[in-house]
C-alpha cells in the first residue's frame, strides 16, 4: 500500500504500512514534513472528525 502525505497528498511509494508500524519514520519529499504512525494516525482522526462537522 502507497503511504500519502496527510499535508500536501504527496505519495510516498518507498514506504510501506508495516514498516511505519514497526516505528519507521518518513519525511515527504514535498512539503518536508516528518510523519510516523502516531502522526499519521492523529491526522487521519481530525480529518474524520471534521468530515463529520455539518
């Protein structure tokens, strides 16, 4: 699976979910910023919880 950057929705092909799941860490090529899957996965709860908002 294509890990996205949340920010700027840059594809980061090289790195794969069990290896951020092992406590791997990335920086995107495009914006600069660092994700890891705490990171990650804040971003994907605000991203529901404002999908959510009427």
């Amino acid at each position: 699976m294509t890990t996205t950057c949340p920010l700027c929705h840059t594809q980061a092909p090289t790195i794969t979910d069990a290896a951020l799941k092992a406590g791997g860490a990335w920086q995107c090529t495009r914006c600069g910023q660092k994700w890891d899957v705490l990171r990650l996965a804040t971003a994907a709860a605000y991203t529901a919880y404002e999908e959510s908002r009427p």
